[in-house]
C-alpha cells in the first residue's frame, strides 16, 4: 500500500485513512440488533491515534511486506482496545463521561448496552482472524495470533492490568517498580502484540522477534509516561479530555513519582532502548523509528 | 472415556465430572491478579448443568469418536456461558441478586471486578482453543471452531440477543416469533454451536452437519420452554432462584403467550422435530436422543 520512503506524516495519514476505512467497512458488515450496532460504531468511528494498527502495518513495512496482509488483524486489535475503553468508562469503573471530547459510551447509549457493546466487539475480534482469507496467511499463524492476542487481551495481559489499577487506586501509592508492572499489562502488552503480530505475519526469525518485542516493551512504557505527561502539559483541546484529571483523581502517575523532569528523563531513556533494539533487529527499521518518535513526542 | 452403551445417568454423571475436573485445571492454568481469578473461579465453580459440554461430548460419542478431542472446546463454550450469566445478573441488566442458589458475581466481588471476570473468560476461551494441542485437531478446524464460535456468541447471536431482550422487557408484549427469534439468539446459537463444533471435529459430511444443526435449533426451543414452565412449576430448591421470577419481571415467556398447556405441547412438538433430525443423520444417535430427553424432561 505505501513505499517505505514516504514522509512519514504522509505515511501516518494514509495509514490512518486505510486503517479508519477498513474499520468502517467491518463494523457495517457487523449483524445484530441496531442498537447494539449503533454502540459499537459510535466508539469505533469516535477516531483515536489508531497506534496499535500503525505499529503493525509499520513493522510489517519494516519486512517490505504487503501492508494488506495485517489489516483484518491491524483493525481486530483496535476493535479490542476500544472495548476497553468502553468498559474502562463505565460507572463501576473509572466512571469517565468524556472520552476523545465526545460522551462515553454508556452516557449516550446506557451502561446496559454500553456492557454488551464491549462484549460484541471482544468476541467480533476473534471472528475477523479467524475469517478474513488472504493466500499469505494460513491457519497455523491465524491460531498463533489468536493465541497470542487473546493472551495479551485477558487476565494475564489487559483485563489482570485493568484489575490490578482499579485495586491500586485504593492504595496510598505505588513504586515505580508497581506501576511499570500494571502499566505492562494494561497497555504494554497490546502494544507488544501489535509488534509480534506484524513479525508473526512477516515470518520474522527468532532473532528479530526478541529484538522486536523488546522495542514494543520500551516504546510501550515510553507511551504510557508521555501520556502521564500530556496529562499535565497537554491541551484539552487537543487530548479531549480535561488536563489534570489524574491528578484530581488521585492516580499514581511517572510525573507524581519521579517529578515532571525525572518522567522526561525516563521517557528519554525508554525512547532511546526502544530505538536500540530496532536497530539490532535486522529489519528496514527507518520507519518504525520513525513512528516510535512519532509516539514519543505526540501532543495528544 | 466412555462407552456408548453406559446409562444415561451414569453418562451425564460422568462426563459432568470430567468437565468439571477440566474446567477446575483450565481456570487453576490461568494467569492474572489474585481478584479477578478468584471472580473468575467462583463463577466457572458454581456449578450448572454443563448442557452445552455435555451435548459436544454427546455428539462426538455419536461419531464413535474418542470424547477427549473436543474437552478443550466444550470447555471453552461453557467459559463464554459463565461469562454471559456474570454479565446478564449484573445491575444494569437482570439485576439478580441469586444465581444457582449462590450470590450472583457483582454481590460478591462487586461490578468492577465482575465485569472484568466476565471480559477475562470470554478472552480466555478463544486462547483455550487456540493453544490446546491434539494431533486430531489440526489449525483449519481450530480456525473455523473460532470462527462459528465467535459468531454464535457476538452480536449475531448470543450478545445480540441479550441485547434485544433488554430492549424487548420495555415492550407490552411480544409475539411468540419475536419471543423465539430473541431466544434463538440469546441461547440457541450457543447450543447449535455445541453440537456443531462436536460434528466440526468429527469430520461430519454436510448431511449429518444440516440434520444436527436441526436438532439443535429444536432442542434449543425446547430448551427454553422448558425453562420457562420451571419458573412456573418448578421447585426453588431445586432451580436455585426463586419460582414465579419471570412472573414478576413481567417477561414475555411461553406460557404467557400460550398458557402453560399450550407451552407443554409446544414442547412436545419441538422435541418430537428434534428427535426426528437426529434419526435422519446417519450416526450412532441413541446417546443424543437420551440427551434430548433429559434436556426437555429435566427438573432444573
């Protein structure tokens, strides 16, 4: 779909469009109730950076492979970040009402069909693997992905993650060390996927698989500090939603922690192992570095 | 495991403690936050009939096939069922204080954590049945196993259809096509699916497929009707919720719209097609017929 010289900008924008079509085009293939379908559009189509699909289709342009080979499973690991948020929303939750500068799901919808919503798009990610034909990927990688995917999504990955932060949140406050470990989950282990998924498809070999996955464990501790950041320095305009909210909700943050320049400090020297290991792999890596700064330095 | 000339209770009472036993090692294998396991334990232990393992199980004893290749799947299937009744008790849908005689998840672990256990077992049933290894099971059928599962569970089926009960309990009343239609999603794709899956492993040929795929759209019907008059005649003992609960929900139910002796021989019918779909598909199908029997007899 893309050369691998374009400007990056060029190349986040068009990837973005790809990812947003593509997106558009399942959910309407989607059957259901319409009201559970308005739902799971409404938060699909509510936009997002779309860095996970990013991250995927970049490395699979890191192995000078078709871009169009990992866009069912680009879009099927959004699909299960925008669960998470859905749920992560809800009352019984983090209890948000805003989410991208637009209500949350269950404040448009109801927190009934907000619940279910999330539900049918879990399961809706499974499926679109488990279906989209494409001669490049055969069953074997198809089970391994879900496998993995599934992992990174469940107790062991996002939802233990969301589960350890809820029960943080009635603690005084974490070390570093506990923080880093939720945050591993929570998002780090997606993000690591998004990764894995774009070497599984590219048949990576082991040693661009280790090298790979310790980029996206970097790169994903370095996205988490620049949101803590954004949390404080960012506009509402641009994040969408009300700067200092971690603060007013108490949560243990990198900047809390460890000061607003030990948290630059330590984003700069996550960024700078993240780049690293992408050097070490043996890939085409200019682009993907070139999306690691993009993450790093975003203003939203 | 065991022969197709067993009792049928003896059957039941045995492949019950099977999966019982599998489901114990599945849900002790699991990685995550000690909470949101113990959630995910309490719910997956509480028992149950085991209907939809039993009737894979069944089915594959049908095909003369060894019943340990399909353990994995039809435990996979009874996590998504637990996870649906974690998710359809909790306030902001049935709002069940009582499940199986025990405080329903959210009573016990609160909404939060409830709806994190429920995320975590629809997860991790796609991860089982990626990551079982049985040398009769290769990728192609795991990947369409996948796929008819997630759709039989997804917006298309079982959420679907939770999703149009809810909308319906605001309704005056419902036609006995609408009240079928809603169950045929919201219960009768996951049993079809149980039978299906169990004839995916046995390499069924397309005829036995369509005569099992009846069957089971038949013994979901009756399934449900049967249910239903439970909530009128059956004892609370037995059903562990309180009798006349659909009763003062003002749910549309059959014996609502057909009197209960109406809803007796609507039963009757059901059972009589389903049984008929089984002696045309060509397979061993004594077993099954007991099963069906036990379903639409049953006291609880």
């Amino acid at each position: 779909m893309t050369p691998s010289n374009q400007p990056i900008n060029e190349f986040l924008e068009k990837t973005r469009r790809t990812v947003n079509e593509h997106l558009e085009a399942i959910t309407e293939s989607i059957k259901g109730p319409k009201t559970l379908l308005d739902a799971m559009e409404y938060s699909v189509k509510a936009g997002g950076k779309r860095v996970r699909p990013i991250l995927l289709l970049a490395t699979l342009d890191a192995f000078e492979e078709s871009l169009a080979i990992g866009l069912d499973v680009a879009c099927a690991i959004e699909l299960v970040h925008t669960y998470s948020l859905i749920h992560d929303d809800l009352p019984a939750m983090d209890d948000d009402d805003l989410r991208r500068g637009r209500p949350t799901n269950h404040k448009v919808f109801g927190e009934a069909t907000a619940i279910l919503a999330g539900d049918a798009l879990l399961t809706y990610s499974f499926e679109l693997i488990a279906s989209f034909k494409n001669e490049h990927v055969p069953d074997d990688i198809k089970v391994e992905l879900i496998r993995q995917f599934a992992h990174a999504s469940g107790a062991a990955g996002m939802v233990g993650g969301q589960s350890e932060d809820l029960i943080a949140e009635n603690k005084a406050s974490l070390s570093v060390e506990e923080l880093e470990a939720i945050h591993y989950k929570k998002t780090g282990k997606l993000i690591i996927f998004s990764v894995v998924a774009g070497a599984l498809l590219a048949r990576a070999n082991t040693e661009q698989k280790t090298n790979l996955e310790q980029f996206a464990y970097h790169l994903g501790i370095a996205f988490q500090i620049r949101d803590d950041i954004l949390d404080i320095e960012g506009d509402i305009e641009t994040i969408g939603k009300p700067v200092g909210s971690d603060d007013m909700n108490e949560k243990s943050t990198y900047p809390k922690l460890l000061s607003l320049e030990g948290a630059k400090q330590k984003l700069l020297e996550h960024s700078e192992k993240a780049i690293h290991f992408l050097e070490n792999a043996n890939i085409n890596h200019e682009r993907l570095v070139q999306i690691a700064r993009y993450i790093i330095n975003r203003d939203n």
